[in-house]
C-alpha cells in the first residue's frame, strides 16, 4: 500500500513541472515578446488538464470508501 501511494504522490507531484502545449502554440508564444501569455497559456492548459483527474480521483475514493466501510461491518457481525 506504501509503495502504491509513494507511486502516486511522485507520478502527480512530477506531473505537475511538466509544461504541456501543442507545438502550434509553443511555435507562436515563443515568437512574440510577451512571455506572460505563454506562461498563462502553460497555466490554463495544466488547470484543464488536472480538473477531470481530480474529479475521477474524488469519486474513486468515495466508492472505496462506501465498499470498504461495508466489507468492515461485515466482518464485526461476523465476529460477533
């Protein structure tokens, strides 16, 4: 589970200095001389990029949650 979860937090935390744009766009950015909007444009692409991942992550963890919150009560009556 360790192993799982270090995976995890390096694979988002990496993810995060990487700066996605088209080719077309890094082409006309680099060309101008306002580099402001090209780091708008870095900004806005990583916070599209990141809402679904996080959406999916939120709704993964609340199913896990649900599941194994059931699976634990299943097992006391058991004991009992």
């Amino acid at each position: 589970m360790k192993r799982k979860l270090a995976f995890i937090f390096f694979t988002v935390f990496w993810s995060i200095q990487i700066w996605p744009q088209c080719a077309m766009c890094r082409a006309v950015l680099e060309s101008g001389d306002d580099q402001a909007a090209a780091e708008g444009i870095n900004d806005g692409i990583i916070f599209l990029m990141a809402i679904p991942y996080i959406l999916v992550a939120v709704f993964g963890f609340i199913l896990y949650k649900k599941f194994n919150k059931s699976s634990k009560t299943k097992n006391t009556s058991e004991v009992l």
